[in-house]
C-alpha cells in the first residue's frame, strides 16, 4: 500500500538523517512518488500532508546539492 510505503521511506530517511548517510537519490525518489499520489488523490487533507513530505523532501535535496564550497561559507 502506498502509505506503508512512504512510512517505511520516511523511516530509513530519519535513520539516514541521524546517523549522516542517506542519498540525494532516495530523497528524489520519495519526492517523485508523493508527487505522482498527489495528483492522483482527491482528499485535500491528504494532499496537504503529502505536499508538506515532498516540500522537505525537496529542500533536503537543495541542501545536499550545493556546492561543497557553499555548505563552507
């Protein structure tokens, strides 16, 4: 179910975040998968939700896109 699925993504993302190893390329891929749900479900609350995950999911990708040099400044 895609439910589980995005709490079990959100699980190894919080694991990843707290001990510094987790990938852009997950982060990407949850954020492609909410935003495919989004358009497909017609509950506001949940569309909501699921645009919240994605907006941090998003700007997690920002941060760790930048430049080495930028993180440095």
């Amino acid at each position: 179910e895609f439910g589980e699925d995005v709490l079990d993504r959100l699980d190894e993302l919080r694991v990843g975040i707290l001990s510094g190893a987790f990938s852009k390329e997950k982060l990407t891929e949850l954020a492609r998968k909410l935003r495919q749900k989004r358009q497909q479900s017609s509950d506001p609350k949940l569309n909501r939700i699921i645009q919240e995950i994605e907006l941090r999911a998003e700007v997690e990708i920002a941060k760790y896109s930048r430049p080495i040099r930028d993180k440095l400044n």
